[in-house]
C-alpha cells in the first residue's frame, strides 16, 4: 500500500508551504520546474522542510489543514529538530 505524506517547503521568498502527495521526491521535483502549486511557482526555488507519513490519504490530509491553521511560529517549532536524512537528501 503507499504511503501517503504532508509536507512543509520553504519557498525562495522565506514563507512556508504545505501540501501532501504520495511520492515526495516527484512533488519537489515538480515544484522547483515550476509546475507545482500556483503559491510556489512565483517563489522559487523552495526546500523540503518537513514530511510527515501516514498509512491513509484521509489522515494526511487532515494533518494537512491541521497545519495550515498554525501560524508561521507554530510550524517553525513543528519543524525544529525534523530534519532527517530524507528531507536532506531531497533538499539538495
């Protein structure tokens, strides 16, 4: 079964976004040719930050919103201390 994510990018401008997908490495990949989100298109290039697994599309997307009602600080403390290999290696 695949996994489903939420994740957090840094954008080129400082701001944050978040979003879910099933293949994180595609998605960031996306995002940085310009053909992700709308909000990041005009704020390359952006920085996996965060990333979050989860067994079902419903429980990441809920952790999704859940994460777009905190505030920038919120999701700076959320992130702190995250940084894994994954986001790493996908960061670069």
């Amino acid at each position: 079964m695949p996994k489903h994510y939420t994740y957090i990018l840094e954008c080129g401008d400082g701001t944050y976004y978040t979003g879910y997908t099933t293949d994180v490495e595609k998605r960031l990949l996306a995002h940085n040719a310009g053909k992700g989100a709308k909000y990041t298109k005009a704020r390359l290039p952006v920085r996996l930050r965060y990333v979050q697994s989860f067994e079902t599309k419903r429980e990441a997307m809920r952790y999704e919103w859940s994460i777009k009602q905190l505030t920038r600080a919120q999701k700076e403390k959320l992130m702190e201390g995250t940084t894994n290999e994954f986001t790493e290696e996908l960061s670069n």
